[in-house]
C-alpha cells in the first residue's frame, strides 16, 4: 500500500496501481447534504483516483464506476469522467461499473476506481543531498464550497505537469485530513514545524489542492506555472533538505 494506492506486481516487470475515491449524500435526491449533479460528483470523485493513482507513478488505463444512485445517473456519472479526460487531454479512458438495481437508497453514493500501471521501481541508491522547498497549490475545499470555488482548485491539468517535472520530487493530493496530515506523512521528523497561509487542518474535500516538493532551483519555474494557486510552505521557517523527506514511491 502507499498512501491511498494499492501496488500489485502484474508480471516481472510491471505493476498495477489500484486507487479510488467514494461519495456519499453528494448528488440529486432530496435527502442528500450537498446537491450537485451526477457529472460533478463523478468529475470529482474520477479526479481524486486519477490524482492518487499517479502520485503513486502509475499510468491510468482504466474506470470502474460503483453507481448506488439509480439507473437514470448512469450517463451523468459518465460525463464526468469524460470531462476529466477532456481537462487532461487524454483519449477516453474505458469504462466499465455497477448500478444497484434492486434497491433504492434515500441518499446518493458513488465509488470511483481507477487502474493504472507502472513499472516496477529499482531499489533505490542513496540521493544526492538536496536543498528543497515545499508547496501547496490550490485551496483546501470542502462541500458547497467545491461549487462556489472553482478558482481556487488546483486543476487536473496542472497537478499532471507536476508529475511529470523530473525536479519535482513528489506531489501529494490532499485529502478530508488536510495538508498538515499530509506533511507529517513525507517528513517523519515530528520535531519539525510547518508554517502556510492556509488553514492546514481544514479537509481538501475531493483533493482540490495538492502539495509538491521540488528543488529549490526551480522556484521561480514553479510559482510561475502554479500561479496564484501557489501557497508557499515553510519548513522550521526555511529550505530542507532531500534527507528529512520520506517518499513512499
């Protein structure tokens, strides 16, 4: 398991990277906390497991849908997703799911799967010592606010060039925990402090906001591309080093 990602071997060369997401009282029936449409809860839920699966390093191939809304949300739940695919510029993902045909639930719910695969990791050489520097991009956003706040997501598209930076040494999408949570789990030292200008306990809801690490070098390059979504966190009030940092892939 890293973080919230299944890493199964497939053959000896290849992995399978499992992650997902669920929704629950979010979508159309009269019972539900937050009313939104069907594409918008699947959007979201599709953008959490596709986020997970590749900070885990993993390609994303495929789609599963648990649908527990009825059959009239199928296509809804459908869009969303091909919305996602549309936002990273990547051709259609397969679909495949389930809907609970047989008995009608008061409130909405809806699980997202995504599969991804990558290759196995070598054992890992000891890094070259690195001063670093840490980032939140994005805004930690919680129901309504997801609706109301659309500026401030990290959208998928970024989070998906900051994978890709060979001098980002790792993105983290933040979850209901919050980013404070998230940096206790890639700096192991408890002794250490963190300081943002954002609330670093509030839950990130459907990972609206994401955390990135990356070599001081590239600072200028990355508050350049993040632009206001860039939140700069300091580690006991400045730069780290690579050898407080613990990654998981």
């Amino acid at each position: 398991m890293i973080r919230d990602s299944l890493i199964a071997p497939f053959d000896q060369k290849m992995d399978i990277v499992i992650a997902c997401d669920n929704s629950g009282s979010i979508g159309m029936k009269t019972a539900d906390d937050v009313s939104a449409p069907y594409d918008v809860v699947s959007y979201f839920a599709f953008r959490v497991a596709y986020m997970e699966c590749m900070a885990a390093g993993g390609i994303p191939f495929s789609v599963i849908i648990q649908n527990f809304n009825d059959k009239s949300a199928w296509n809804s739940l459908l869009t969303g997703i091909k919305r996602g695919c549309n936002e990273l510029a990547i051709d259609p993902l397969p679909i495949t799911g389930s809907t609970e045909s047989n008995f009608s639930l008061a409130q909405s719910a809806t699980g997202i799967t995504v599969l991804g695969k990558r290759l196995r990791k070598a054992a890992h050489s000891p890094a070259i010592e690195q001063v670093l520097s840490a980032a939140v991009i994005g805004s930690p956003l919680i129901g309504n606010e997801v609706i109301e706040q659309k500026e401030n997501i990290a959208p998928l598209a970024l989070f998906q060039w900051f994978c890709k930076q060979h001098t980002v040494l790792t993105v983290v999408p933040v979850g209901s925990k919050g980013i404070l949570h998230e940096l206790r789990q890639l700096f192991p030292d408890q002794s250490l402090d963190f300081t943002c200008d954002l609330r670093m306990e509030k839950s990130s809801g459907p990972s609206t906001c994401f955390i990135a690490v990356y070599a001081e070098s590239d600072h200028r390059i990355i508050t350049s591309k993040a632009g206001r979504l860039f939140h700069n966190v300091n580690v006991n009030g400045g730069s780290f080093t690579s050898s407080e940092l613990k990654i998981d892939r």
